[in-house]
C-alpha cells in the first residue's frame, strides 16, 4: 500500500499601515488642499490627483516566411509612361493645443494684500507728560477671513492677530487686546525721562482653513507686519493757580 503525501501552503496576508503624503495636505475627491505661511506670506495649494494611464498592451512580432525565388529568367514587363494626375493640395489642419496639466496651483501673496494694514494710534498724541500714563491701541482688527475658490473646492480662511508693543524704553508687552483711548484703554506705558521714544507694533498672523467642513491649523511661522511711530515725551510744567 502507498501512501501519497500532498503539501498545503496557506497565503499570508500582512497589513501595512498606510502612510499619508503630507501631513499637512487634506484631500477631498482627489484634490488635494495645502495652506502654509512661508517668508512671510501665506500660500495656498491645490493639485488634482488622477489615476495613471495604463500601459497598452505590447504587439507580438509575426515573422512571415520570405518567398523563395526561381532562378529562372523572368521577362522584364513592359511599363508605359502614365502622366502624372493633377493633385490638389490639401490644407494642413492647424493642431490642437496641448491640454493644460492641472499641476500644482499657488496663490501666494494674495492675502498679504487684502490683510489690514496696522497703525499705531496714543493719547495725548501731541507732547506726552514725564510720569503721566500714555494710552496706545492700534484699529487693526482681531480676526481676518477671507474665501478662496481654487479648482473645484472653497478654501475658507480665518486669520488671528497677537499684538506686541515696544515703547521704546525696554518695555514690551504682547496681548490679543486692541486697546483704546482714555479711560477704557488697557495698554499703557509712563516714561520716565523727556525724549523722543519710537514705538514699535508688531502684529503676528496665524489660524485655520476650513475645506468641506474639515478645518486644520495653518502651519508654518505665521505673517507678521512691523510698524514704527516715534513719540514726544516732555517735563510737565507747574504753574501757580488762585
């Protein structure tokens, strides 16, 4: 009696997590949405993701058995002289222009420009007094949007703004307040020397971008907008009143 032995080999299957490209890229229905600030500006992105074209199916070669010829003498055939037929020109056709690619789409710079410009405003705004509170606030605003259509998808973007002062005496304060004119003002600052002080505002810009409804932080170092205004800062004078 034989006994026949047979071999089972069972396929393994391994599941490998799925890495994404870019972290920082959302895509939705094959677009693909990036938002970042670089060199100070803010930069939108957007590509559309296709499938690859497959390759077409490669020809076999079929070699064909060349014709054996005789030896024999074969009587030349006679050829008549035939004039050649009028033939009327055919007009080339103009070619078509090459399809656009939908590459990568960048709009840089263009929020930069929509972005309030910042002031610096105080009170008293002429010939502030030694030891006497000056009141600065600034009228940039603490929230910018804006909307930004880009191929196929509506990019909402919604900016935030931190203001850091420099009063020019070494004293700096960085807060999300505008502030305001006397007496509801928060930001203040006393010199405690006569002199001319340049005040420094800085407004840094940072937030998210919505895309279908999914928002995601805007990543990068942010936009930051620097103004300088000098101020005039004098003794106070005592006078005699009855």
């Amino acid at each position: 009696m034989v006994i026949k032995r047979y071999q089972v080999v069972l396929p393994i299957c391994l599941l490998l997590p799925i890495q994404s490209a870019s972290a920082n890229q959302d895509c939705f229905d094959k677009t693909c949405v990036d938002v970042f600030t670089e060199n100070n500006q803010l930069i939108i992105t957007a590509s559309k993701n296709g499938a690859k074209p497959t390759p077409a199916p490669s020809k076999k070669l079929v070699t064909k058995p060349k014709p054996v010829v005789s030896k024999k003498s074969v009587p030349k055939p006679i050829v008549k002289s035939v004039p050649p037929k009028k033939v009327s020109p055919v007009k080339a056709k103009p070619k078509a222009a090459p399809a656009k690619k939908l590459s990568t789409t960048s709009l840089s710079d263009r929020l930069i420009k929509l972005l309030p410009v910042g002031d610096i405003n105080f009170q008293p705004e002429n010939d502030a007094l030694v030891n006497l509170p000056v009141y600065f606030w600034t009228q940039t605003p603490q929230r910018f949007s804006a909307v930004v259509p880009i191929l196929d998808l509506i990019v909402y973007v919604n900016l935030y703004s931190t203001f850091t002062w420099s009063f020019g005496d070494g004293k700096v304060i960085t807060t999300t307040n505008q502030g305001a004119s006397f007496p509801l003002g928060q930001i203040t600052n006393t010199y405690r020397s006569n002199g001319d002080y340049p005040v420094n505002l800085k407004i840094s810009w940072r937030g998210t971008f919505t895309v279908n409804g999914v928002t995601t932080p805007i990543s990068g170092n942010g936009i930051t907008q620097s103004i300088t205004r000098d101020i005039s800062v004098v003794n106070a004078v005592g006078r005699f009143t009855k």
